[in-house]
C-alpha cells in the first residue's frame, strides 16, 4: 500500500545551515563549537551533525550523555562537548567515550580524576560569570585549578562560560566579559590546544573577547538572529509547512474553533493540518498570526486545536484541499511569530513535535 504523506512537515535546508557556518566564522575569525543540543533546535540532532561533521568544527555542543551517544552511533566524528553539568551516572559513558565535560564541580573533579586513571579525560572547567546555572564563581576558581593540579587523571584543556543577557543588558555583558577575560588570563594553558569561550550567537555578532578562541553559536546557525537587524545576512534553515484539508464557506456570525469566535462576514476557511500537538504554538490564537498561502498571507481565525487550525483564504482567487500552508520559514521569520506568542524563538523550534516529519533538502 502507498505510504500517504503527512499533514505536516518542517523542511531543512542543509545548504543554509552551512551558509550560517560560514557567517558565524567570519564573525568569530576563531574556532567554532556548533551547538546541536535538543535535536539540534528541532531540525534533528543526527543529520544536522552529519551535515556538519566534514567542516572541520573542534567540538559539536550537546547537553548530556544521551545526545552524546546518538552522535556516536550515527558514525560523528567531532568530538561531544557536553555542555552543563554531569550526572554522576554519566560519567563513565563519557571518560570511556572521549566526550569532553565541562567540570562544575569538585565532585566532577574527584570523580572525573579516578576515571582518568588509566587514560587521563579532557576536560573544560566551567566559570560562572553571571549566569547562576553551574561553574565556579571567581573566588573559587583557584580552589578548583589546585584540584585539577593534583588530578592525574585530568587534562584541562580549556574554559568555558556563558553569556545570560548578550541580546539585553550590553552594559551588564560588557562587564561579564571583561571579567571572564581577567580571570581567563591567569588561568596555565598546560595542554594544546586550549579552548576559551564565552560567545553564544547573540555574544558572537555583538561583543568581543580579548582572551577567547572559540565561539558557541546555536540560534545563528540556523538562520535566526537574536537581534533583528542582522536576520539579513542570515539564511533560516526550517520551514514549517502543512496543506490545507477543506475548505468551508461560512456565514457572518457563525463561530470559528473552540470559543467560538464569531465571523464579522461571510468567510472562505481552510482547515490546515497542523495544531499544537504538532508544536504550533495555542498562544499565537487570536494575535493576527498570519499563515503564507500561494504567495498570500492569510489570517488565523480562532484558536489553534490540538490537530487543526483555521485560516481565512477569503481573498485567495485560487486556492483549493491539498494546496501548501508556510507557518514559518524565510519569508515568515520564527522570532516574528515568537513574538506573536510571547515566546522566544528557542522555544518555538525545539517544541515542533516528532510527528512533524523533517525533509532534508
């Protein structure tokens, strides 16, 4: 039996993925860590690791031990850097893997230190500069060089911290930045190479380093800039599209999805097959979202349901079942509609559910 194709489905556009690379390069004249972390912000981990493998990147960026795991198994050569804390019980996956942690703790060192008996761990230490989630705070940095000194079992070869208000505060980043480079200039560079970074995509277009040679863009490689005025030399890499199912003719004053929100006049809806168990966000319900329909933007009517929503295609002259919806894409940018949702766009493309078929162009 022929195998019907879905309702919905986010295409990916490899080639901008790569034109993003290029861009955050330039940007950074350093190294780069691509960060793939949460399927690698929805547009999935294994192929857009594949994509990624032949370009030469020192690390990929995941969050744990799992991620780490899938890349293996997928045959990725560029070294997991785990990004974030680690559980005890990943640990070994990671010291007999080769995967490199970020060390928070002196638990981690400890623990780490007799794992690397046999063959010492490469590890980053993880510097707390404001961001509150994990690392060591300044006055507790020398506590932690003292006991990764006398850890045989680890190679420190790099450091790491992380940016929390790069596309809000300037004032407060430019601080933060001045004092992870004074702090990342007394810190031995016993092993080559040693990697130094603090730049997220929003701390790579903006800011700059004195001491770093690596940045970790995540947003930015997939077409989407933090600051709006630079979207222009960037390429979106998904699209999220859906077809329509059919199409009502409704009068005035009849109601539209649950609320019953009431027609002002008569009206041409199309259902389209996609809702929030899709990941399309419920909040963009009644906020002048529009939806792209053979070159038109057409309005959303109502709430946005579980499988479906409703658009109005009134002043479409051609449109019929089967034609293609754009929820987002390159001509509808997803920080757009995130702001629409009072969202941000992390959140809108890692949500997109696994029953969204991904095209990999």
């Amino acid at each position: 039996m022929t195998e019907s194709p879905p309702r919905a489905w986010a295409e990916i556009d490899l080639s901008a993925l790569l034109h993003n690379l290029a861009v955050a390069r330039k940007l950074s004249g350093k190294e780069v860590m691509a960060v793939i972390k949460a399927e690698a912000y929805g547009h999935g981990l294994e192929e857009t690791a594949r994509a990624l493998d032949s370009c030469g990147l020192p690390f990929l960026g995941v969050a744990n031990a799992g991620e780490a795991r899938r890349l293996a198994r997928a045959g990725i050569k560029t070294t997991p850097y785990i990004l974030g804390a680690t559980l005890p019980a990943e640990r070994a996956e990671i010291a007999s893997n080769e995967w490199t942690p970020c060390l928070c703790s002196l638990d981690e060192i400890a623990h780490f230190n007799q794992l690397g008996r046999a063959k010492p761990i490469s590890a980053h230490l993880a510097l707390d500069t404001g961001m509150g989630r994990g690392g060591f705070l300044p006055d507790q940095i020398p506590e932690a060089l003292v006991a990764i000194k006398s850890s045989p079992g680890i190679k420190l070869t790099g450091i790491g911290s992380h940016l929390p208000v790069a596309d809000e505060d300037e004032t407060f980043t430019r601080q933060q930045i001045a004092l992870y480079d004074k702090i990342a200039a007394t810190i031995p560079q016993d092993h080559s190479p040693f990697y130094i970074h603090i730049s997220n995509s929003a701390g790579l277009m903006k800011y700059h380093s004195t001491t770093s040679n690596l940045a970790r863009p995540g947003l930015l490689l997939y077409g989407i800039s933090p600051f709006p005025d630079e979207q222009k030399q960037l390429k979106p890499v998904m699209s999220l599209k859906t077809r329509i199912s059919v199409i009502n003719e409704l009068p005035k004053g009849h109601g539209v999805s649950y609320g019953r929100t009431l027609l002002t006049r008569d009206t041409k809806a199309a259902v389209l097959g996609i809702g929030y168990g899709d990941g399309y966000p419920r909040s963009l319900s009644e906020k002048g979202t529009k939806v792209l329909i053979n070159g038109t933007l057409c309005p959303l009517l109502g709430r946005v349901t579980m499988d479906q929503i409703i658009v109005d295609v009134t002043k479409l002259s051609e449109c019929q079942p089967g034609d293609e919806a754009i929820l987002f894409g390159t001509d509808l940018i997803v920080s757009d509609l995130a702001l629409k949702a009072g969202s941000i766009p992390w959140e809108l493309l890692t949500q997109i559910t696994p029953r969204v078929e991904r095209r990999y162009l």
